[in-house]
C-alpha cells in the first residue's frame, strides 16, 4: 500500500466503525475485550481489523490519540497554575483517563518502558508534564525534593487500577493520601 495514498473511503467507514466498537466494547468489558467481537460489532472481518490495527496496543492507541491529545493539552495548560493545585489536578486527570477502560492504567504502565508500542510516546509525554510540574512544586518548596515524574506516573497508574477494583471515592482518597505525602515539603535540618 502506498503509505501516501489516501484511503478508500470505505477503509476509512471501517476504520471509524471499528474505533466506535472498540471504544464501546473496552467500556464494557475493559481492553481484554476480544478483538473478534469488536470486528463483528463492526460488521466486518477480523482481517480488517488486523489489516487497520495489526495488534490491541494499535488498536488501543488508535482509540485513545485524540483522548490524550486533549489531556496533554490540559496537562499543559496546568503547568502555568499554582504548583500543588496544579499537580493535584493533572493526576486526577490522568487517573480518571486511565480508568475509562478496565487493563488500561496496566497496558500504560507496561507500555512506558516499551519503546516498540503504541502506548510508549503517550507515556513518555504523560510522564514529561508529570516531571514539569514535579519541578514547579518542588521549586515552589511544596513538594518533597526527592519526588519525580515517574513516581507520579506511577501514582496515576496505580490510582487508575485502584479504581478497577473498589470505587471511585476511596480509589480518589487512596491517591490523595499519596498525593499529600508527596506534597508535604520537609524543612531542612
């Protein structure tokens, strides 16, 4: 295929009704959902499904591309705010992102030390505004010093899976405990 050619118009009907089935799936049944089902939801074969996402990372990247754009957008947006609110929202809103498909926050975490899949750039730019805003709270004397992006990240992806398995309220109150530990910037001695 000729990567500058436009796609037929039916190719790009499938596409979209394979992303509209996938997303309604993974809602339903977390990203483990079978890839058959989303194919037949979509009224199509699993060969075009496997020709337009060769695997469920694709897949899954495919679908979360214009859901992260908007987060690293408002991630961003969050690094000009007061430090400590600043990062208290940015994981509230990593965590809530991550949740919306049950195996997600662990297909990100495994995806972040993958430089082959779909999922590493997202992680690497999640963990990067991660980091910024680490530095602004920890330049704000907010934030322990010895904090990081990638323990943040990490906080967001277990706060994610957290909220996999009990509610939403306690899986919040879990990640805001860690959060507070985070945040409480010890004087020197």
């Amino acid at each position: 295929m000729n990567p500058t050619r436009r796609p037929r118009a039916d190719g790009r009907r499938n596409r979209e009704r394979l992303l509209a089935e996938a997303d309604v799936m993974f809602r339903e049944r977390g990203v483990g959902a079978p890839l058959d089902g989303v194919a037949r939801r979509a009224g199509v074969a699993i060969g075009t499904l496997y020709g337009h996402f060769p695997d469920r990372r694709a897949l899954l990247g495919a679908l979360l591309r214009d859901r992260n754009e908007a987060l690293f957008i408002a991630g961003e947006e969050l690094t000009s705010q007061p430090p400590e609110a600043a990062l208290r929202r940015w994981v509230g809103l990593v965590v809530e992102h991550a949740a919306t498909y049950q195996g997600l926050a662990a297909m990100l975490a495994d995806g972040a030390d993958d430089e082959a899949s779909e999922l590493h750039a997202s992680c690497a730019r999640m963990t990067a505004i991660s980091e910024h805003l680490v530095i602004n709270a920890v330049s704000a004397g907010v934030a322990r010093p010895e904090v990081t992006g990638a323990d943040v990240f990490a906080l967001m992806n277990a706060g994610a899976w957290t909220r996999e398995h009990v509610s939403a309220e306690q899986a919040d109150r879990l990640v805001g405990y860690v959060i507070d530990g985070m945040l409480e910037a010890r004087p020197e001695s």
